[in-house]
C-alpha cells in the first residue's frame, strides 16, 4: 500500500474518530471530567510504555526523563494536553460542543504560535 493511501486512510480514521468522540463521552457524561482525564493519562501511559518495549525503546525513552532540561519541558506538554482533554471532555458534557468544535479547529494554530514564540521552535 502507498504512503499516500495510508495517510488518507489514517486522515479518515482520524477525523472519523474525532467527530464520534463527543458521542462517547455525553454516554458517561454521569462520569466526573476529572475521574475520565485520570484513566486518559493512565491507560496512555501503560499503552506508551508497551509500545516503547515491544519496539525496545523503553530504556532509551526513559534515559531522557533524567535530563532536568528536558523534563520542564515534558512537563510543560503534559499539563497542556491534560488541561486540553480535562476541558475537552468538561465542554462536551455540559453541552458546549460547537464552542468545543471551534476550539479544537483553533488549538493548532495556537500550539504553532506557542511553539515558535515561546519554545523558539522553526516551522
């Protein structure tokens, strides 16, 4: 298969995926936002880990969470992504999903802005 059929397929999953999330969650909104983002970041992890260990990366990944200049910025990343799903999923089950909808087309032309003027990353 090509590699441009394999992006257009991934796109479509993607997207596909990304429109029925909102689905899902108004499912569990009886759930509290915190208690979702919590098994986010958990079964994240434990999914990361054993990809990085099937492909013998875990202790290569793990030699750079030593590095303190590194970590602020592991950090920094962290608390973006779980303050973006906390907000995500908060938005959806009280029924904020077009603002929700916005705010996801927006968030990557923020995280460039961020990147370029704060991180001083080139595009």
């Amino acid at each position: 298969m090509k590699d441009e059929t394999k992006g257009f397929i991934s796109a479509i999953i993607a997207y596909g995926l990304w429109g029925i999330f909102p689905i899902y969650w108004k499912f569990i909104h009886h759930v509290n936002s915190f208690e979702i983002v919590f098994h986010r970041i958990v079964w994240s992890f434990i999914f990361l880990v054993l990809i990085l260990a099937i492909k013998k990366e875990l202790k290569n990944s793990f030699a750079h969470i030593k590095d303190s200049s590194i970590l602020k910025y592991f950090f920094m990343s962290s608390l973006m992504i779980g303050s973006n799903w906390f907000l995500y999923i908060w938005a959806v089950n009280n029924d904020n999903i077009l603002e929700t909808s916005l705010g996801y087309y927006m968030a990557p032309i923020f995280n460039v802005i961020f990147a370029k003027f704060f991180l001083k990353e080139t595009l």
